[in-house]
C-alpha cells in the first residue's frame, strides 16, 4: 500500500509525524509538495520567500534521495494535485500537518472531501507546526487564550511529545513523477542579504545557536546592534526545524538564556492559538478600538517615507532598510517601526502589515498580523495605549549606535547619542548632514493624535 505525505509547512525530515505516520502504516510513500495556485493568488508567495522556499524545497529533495526517495513537486490546485497523485499511485492514506488560518483550515476541509469521494483517508497531524496545538490548552470560559502571561503559565505545564528522528529509508513507488523543482537564482527582486533556506541549514543555524548564542540571549536579545537573537524564524516559518524539538533541546541546554528562548517560543504558539480561535483576525481588528486611521491619502507621503526607511528617525530609517536588504528585522525593530507607523502616524496597522508580508524571509500570517495588531493595540496588548518613542528607543537599545550606522551610512560619522538624533546638529555640522532628512513628524504631534483619536486622557 501507498501514502501520500503533503508536505507544506513542515520542510523537514526529523520530526515529522506524519512522514513517520506514513512510514509506518505503508510500504511506499510519496513526499508531494505542490506549489498552490491559490497562495500564489493571494499575493503570498513574495520573491524573498519563494527564494528561501526554493532552498528548502531543494535540500528536502537531496535529503529524501539520500534515503532512496525522492520529493513529487507539482503546481496549481492544492486539492487537485493531491487527489490526482493518490489517484495515480494508487494511495489509500494522505497525512499533512495542522495548520491554523482560515485558508489552511478550508484546504483541510475541501482535502478530506474530495480523498474521501475517490476512497482515500486523510490524516491531520498536531504538534507539527507548533509546540503545544491551538486549543489544547485553553481558559476556562473561552475557547482561546487572549492574554500571554496565563496561557504562557498552561503551555509551560504542557506534555510536548518526544522529538521523532529522521528516517532511514523512504521509498517512493515509480508511479510518482517528480516534477520541476524550484530554482532560486531564476526569481527575481530577492533582497541581496536574504538567508539560505533548508533543513541543512537550519540544523546547522540551530547547533550553533545552542552551542553558543542561547546562553546570553536573556541580555542580549534586545540589543540591536549585538544582533544576538537565533534568526531561526525563517525556519520555523517553512518548518525546516520542529518546534517541538526546539522546545526540548532548548530546555536542554538549561539556563536563563534558555528560559527566555524557550518563552519566544511560546509567544510564536499564542499567536497561532488566536488566530485559530479567531481566523478573521488576519485582517479585521481583533478588539474593536473605533479606530479612524488617516485615510491613505493624508498620509501617502508619511507611508512612502516609512517603507523607504526617510523618516528622519534614524533607528526607524534603519530597520526598514535592514528589512529591505536581508528580508528580516529585529524583533526590537520590528516593535518599534510597527509602533511608529499605526501609533505615532496614526496609519491602519494593515498597511504596515502588508508591507512586512512582501518582504519578510519569515512573513508568517499569525505571527506578523497577531504582532502588528499587539502593537497596534487592536489585538492582545494589556496596555493597548503604550508608545514607542523611537529616540528612547534607539538610545536604550543601540546605546553606541552601531545599529543606525550600519544601516545609514548618511550618519556613519557620527556617534551616540546625535546619531540618534540628528536634526540637533545646528549650522555647518547639520550641512554636513543634509543627505539624512529631517523628521517627517513631530513625536509629540503624534502622541497628541493618538490619544485624541483613541480617547485616551
Ligand atoms: P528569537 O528572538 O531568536 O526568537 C525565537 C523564535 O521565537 C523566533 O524565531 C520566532 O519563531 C519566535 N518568536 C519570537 N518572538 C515572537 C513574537 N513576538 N511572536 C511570534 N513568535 C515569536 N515573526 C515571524 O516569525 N513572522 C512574522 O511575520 C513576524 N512579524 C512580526 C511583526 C511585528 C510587527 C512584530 C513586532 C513581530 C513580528 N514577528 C514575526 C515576531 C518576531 O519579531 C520574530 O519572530 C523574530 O524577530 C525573529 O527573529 P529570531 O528568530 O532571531 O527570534
């Protein structure tokens, strides 16, 4: 007998319960990717993640043909091409990992109908994408957790699975034709900094992490400059690495460090756990705050200022270029360019989040859109009306400036704390300058709207 194993999320061959499902329940298995159609619709599949998808798609192949198999790669309807390679194969099982937006859960639907109707059953696995699956820790009165702290305290409780190895063999029968894999160096506009992909890689990113950079990560983590975070969400973005098997090698490796990560860890389910509950919140507010953003063309210029990193705030100008070279930002950055653009100019987050989407190596729908509502005040925030001041900012977490210096090079002769704030320079020192704009808002204006807008005293 044949299984097919859809893989989407989930790029890797350890721990992957539902290649070990299969494996275990049939002779001969089928790795599918298929590259959806409707994903590609939905304006998802972005140069910077197709490039890293490319990689992965890549090393899962080599990977899988080490063991004697091969990956079956096919394009355009999920559920036809699934159906169709059960069909051609002979397969009576298809598994696939649980996944929690509102696309994933009708793919799962249409799947299971459709295999049903040709005779085939399909197989949803949990703990695949996340540590501790949506639901199943819950409050008592509601079906998700709106808070961090308590579901933070359940998920610590929680039983995790032990992590699966990577299996021996996989023989894949002749029936399965391979189809094209896709060819990073042929997709264009990808940022010049963009990270490799693949399991392989991120094995390796992960050895070295815990090897090294877990220890001091409780410090360090928010300093901009040390740059001194994993950079692992790339990989469990595309699940080349299993979060249930970052959680126990993280604890593992034991200390406060470790803690810390491992607490990331938890913010990365939580979000997933919300949007589960609530799969409309990928685009509409998840509380109501009567928001009369400023409509798209009052604020154009503000966007466009924004998005190319001319905001006159050096730290903010930093971090949006960061994102446009490497396809990644710091979580600090990421924090503290959100805020600037929903809070101080007062732009409906969903600008901004679309933004992040077409670039970010590590664009994850519950991750970014969960984390710019949280910063927005429109999601799970407990003090939805707090504000970043960016100079603050900047001169707490990129205290020497190394971090605007290596991004704007327009300021790389000067030194903390003016670096930060470049518009005190008076006379012929502020000449020397004039290539860095002036601040496009002033932050108290901005503060003022803000709270005036939310009713906030
Ligand atoms: P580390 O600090 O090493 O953390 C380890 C892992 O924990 C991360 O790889 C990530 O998977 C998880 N994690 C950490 N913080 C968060 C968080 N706040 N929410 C969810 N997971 C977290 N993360 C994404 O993976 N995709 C996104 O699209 C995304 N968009 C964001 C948008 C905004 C406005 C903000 C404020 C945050 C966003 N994040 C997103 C969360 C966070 O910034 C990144 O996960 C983190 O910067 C990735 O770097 P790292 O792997 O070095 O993180």
């Amino acid at each position: 007998n044949v299984s097919v194993v859809l893989f989407t999320s989930d790029l890797r061959l350890h721990d992957h319960p539902p290649l070990r499902a299969a494996l275990d329940g049939s002779r001969q298995v089928v790795p599918l990717f298929v590259r959806d159609r409707a994903v590609a619709a939905a304006g998802f599949a972005v140069p910077n993640r197709l490039a890293f998808l490319a990689d992965c798609l890549r090393d899962l192949d080599a990977g899988l043909r080490a063991r004697g198999g091969r990956l079956v790669v096919r394009s355009g309807d999920v559920v036809d091409e699934v159906c169709r390679v059960a069909a051609e194969t002979d397969a009576d099982e298809v598994h696939m990992a649980a996944d929690v937006s509102a696309y994933a859960h009708r793919r799962e639907a249409r799947l299971r109908r459709a295999l049903e109707a040709q005779g085939c059953r399909l197989h949803v696995h949990d703990a695949v994408t996340t540590a501790v699956p949506p639901g199943a820790v819950t409050p008592a009165s509601s079906d998700h957790f709106a808070v961090f702290t308590p579901y933070f305290r359940q998920w610590s409780r929680q039983w995790l699975r032990d992590a699966l190895g990577a299996p021996r063999t996989v023989r894949v029968p002749d029936a399965a034709r391979s189809g094209e894999l896709p060819v990073r160096a042929e997709i264009s506009e990808v940022s010049p900094g963009l990270a490799s992909g693949g399991e392989s890689e991120g094995r390796k990113r992960l050895a070295a992490w815990l090897r090294g950079g877990i220890t001091a990560y409780q410090d360090r983590h928010d300093d901009l400059a040390a740059d001194a975070t994993s950079r692992l969400s790339p990989h469990l973005h595309f699940g080349t690495l299993s979060p249930v098997e970052l959680v126990h090698r993280a604890r593992g490796a034991g200390g406060p460090g470790a803690d810390a990560f491992v607490r990331q860890l938890a913010w990365r389910d939580f979000h997933r756990q919300v949007l589960a509950a609530r799969p409309d919140a990928a685009t509409a507010d998840y509380r109501t705050r009567h928001d009369r953003w400023r409509s798209e063309r009052a604020a154009r210029a503000d966007v466009e200022a924004w998005r190319e990193g001319r905001t006159g705030y050096p730290v903010v100008d930093a971090a949006m270029r960061q994102l446009r070279h490497e396809g990644w930002m710091h979580n600090r950055a990421r924090l503290l360019t959100a805020s600037f653009l929903a809070k101080t100019l007062y732009v409906d987050w969903r600008v901004g989040a679309r933004h992040f989407l077409a670039l970010l190596v590590d664009g994850d729908l519950a991750s970014n859109q969960m984390n710019w509502q949280w910063v927005a005040g429109t999601g799970t925030d407990t003090r939805p009306g707090r504000v970043l001041n960016p100079v603050g900012q900047a001169k707490r977490h990129d205290p020497d400036g190394a971090y605007v210096r290596r991004w704007v090079p327009e300021l790389a002769g000067l030194d903390a704390p003016v670096v930060h704030e470049p518009w005190k320079l008076r006379g012929p020192e502020r000449a020397a300058y004039d290539a860095y704009p002036d601040p496009i808002v002033d932050l108290s204006e901005g503060l003022a709207r803000f709270k005036r807008a939310r009713g906030y005293g």
